[in-house]
C-alpha cells in the first residue's frame, strides 16, 4: 500500500537539509534543521517496519528529482520496511497499511502524510521485496514551526494504530 499510494512522487531520494540559497532565500521560518535519532522496530508475520528518524527540515527540501515546498515546515520521518520473512513477497499482502501513517505532536495533535521521498530505484515499486529486502521512504508532514514530533502511527490491516515512539 505504501507504494501504490505513492506512486504519484517521482524522486528516488531526499537530500534533507536545505541548500545554503535556500536557506538565505526569502524563506521566513529560519529553521535550522535539526536531526533526532529515534527507536522503533516491530517485526511481525514476515516483514520488519523500522522508524530510523526524525528531522525538522525547514521549509524547502531538495529532493532527487524536484524541490518540496511545505505551508509552514516540513517535519521529515524516515522508516525503512523489509522482507523478513526468507521468501519472495509483495507488500501489499503485508499486515501494514504505510501509507497511510500519520505524526502526531506532543500537544496530540495529528498530521497527514503529504509527500514521499524514496530512498532507492522507483522502478521497484510494483516488484516483490526479495527475501531479506529492505527498502526506505521519507514521509514529508506539513507542520508548524517548533511542533515536537512525539508518535508515527502505523495502520494495521484493520485499520488500528500502531504507534512509534519518536
């Protein structure tokens, strides 16, 4: 589902700081950006979904192919899903539904997904992972400024959270 819901993002990869003219540009927020590691793993029937962090990128992101521009600023998660199970499949049998995760911050309130940024070749997007895969993805929010990111929710199949602490 990740994938297919996606589809319409054509860049393979983010360069998630802001270029030094886009930074002095007529950008008003000033945002520096700033990285914070975070945990969270769940590994359940065959395929692994990993939140490997949060940045609060500024307004303007460059990413391989085009130039993400967010209303306010761009509060970027990245989550990396694999193929754990030792055989070939498709992510649309996964017990996950990506695409359709939210942010939520610290004052609960909640955030949309509004662009992807991929982190490898898109012509995997309608291929099988291969046993042991992994494949990442940039999730672009439109936030305001100095929000703290405080979970990423995780559809399950059934359409209940799962969510990540960041």
């Amino acid at each position: 589902m990740l994938l297919i819901i996606s589809a319409c993002t054509y860049s393979q990869q983010a360069k998630l700081e802001p270029s030094s003219s886009q930074a002095n540009a007529a950008d008003t927020t000033n945002i520096e950006p700033v990285s914070k590691a975070v945990s969270g793993k769940v590994n359940q029937k065959g395929w692994e979904v990993n939140v490997t962090g949060v940045k609060y990128a500024g307004q303007k992101i460059q990413g391989k192919y085009r130039t993400y521009e967010a209303a306010e600023v761009w509060t970027v998660v990245s989550v990396t899903v694999k193929n754990t199970s030792g055989k070939r499949q498709r992510e649309d049998d996964a017990w996950f539904l990506i695409g359709l995760s939210k942010l939520v911050d610290s004052k609960g309130n909640k955030y949309d997904i509004k662009e992807m940024e991929f982190k490898y070749d898109t012509n995997l997007l309608s291929k099988p992972f291969s046993q042991g895969e992994a494949r990442s993805v940039n999730f672009l929010f439109d936030t305001p400024k100095g929000i703290k990111a405080d979970k990423f929710l995780i559809s399950d199949k059934n359409l209940e959270s799962i969510p990540f602490k960041l």
